[in-house]
C-alpha cells in the first residue's frame, strides 16, 4: 500500500542535517521547496554574504528558524538579529525583509488563512 507525500524534494525516514540540504555560491540565494499547497509552505534558504530578499508581504503567518549564521530581518520597520538555533514569526501583512551580514541558512515555514 503506498502512501501519499506531501513532502517534496527531501527525502523520507531519513534524518537530515537541514542546512545541508541548500548552498549558496558567491553573490546566490538559493532555495529549496519542501512543501507547498493552499495551506502552508516550507523552503530552505542560504544566503551567500551580503545578499537579500527586498522588502515584500505574505498573507500567511512566516516563521523563520536560522540553521546557520546569523540573519538580519527587518519587520514593520524594526531590526531583528537572528542567530543559529534562533525563530522569529513575521506575521501577515506586515512588510519584511531579509539581509545576510553573513552567510546564513534558515528553514522558512509560511502558515497562510484558510478560509
């Protein structure tokens, strides 16, 4: 009997050192897609030094978790520095933006309304 995934790109019954999973090159930002429907989405990211994601807004709930580096988010005007180990939920609506000091990896995780 096979099971349905709704995981992608990531394999199953397999323990993964995330941060692994995505790598930057001088002057990238790469992305990896694990899950994506109506509901939620999930992606990796690394950032190669200097590199960033220009100011946007999400209709869903965006939490970000840094998995290597350090990360500097801006939310709705404030600064936030976010380290290896560390989450930070952008809520919906909200203008954001990310920017690498460093080369850093995150797990993005976006929770969108269903109604």
């Amino acid at each position: 009997m096979s099971t349905l995934s709704y995981m992608k790109n990531i394999p199953g019954e397999e323990v993964l050192a995330l941060a692994s999973l995505v790598e930057a090159g001088p002057g990238q930002v790469v992305s990896r897609t694990l899950a994506q429907n109506k509901a939620v989405s999930v992606t990796l990211f690394s950032f190669a030094p200097g590199e960033e994601i220009s100011t946007h807004q999400s209709e869903g709930d965006a939490m970000v978790t840094v998995l290597e580096g350090t990360g500097r988010f801006t939310v709705d005007g404030r600064e936030y520095l976010v380290s290896q180990g560390q989450a930070l939920v952008m809520p919906s609506g909200k203008p954001h933006a990310v920017f690498a000091p460093e080369t850093f990896k995150m797990l993005l995780v976006v929770i969108f309304p269903c109604a």
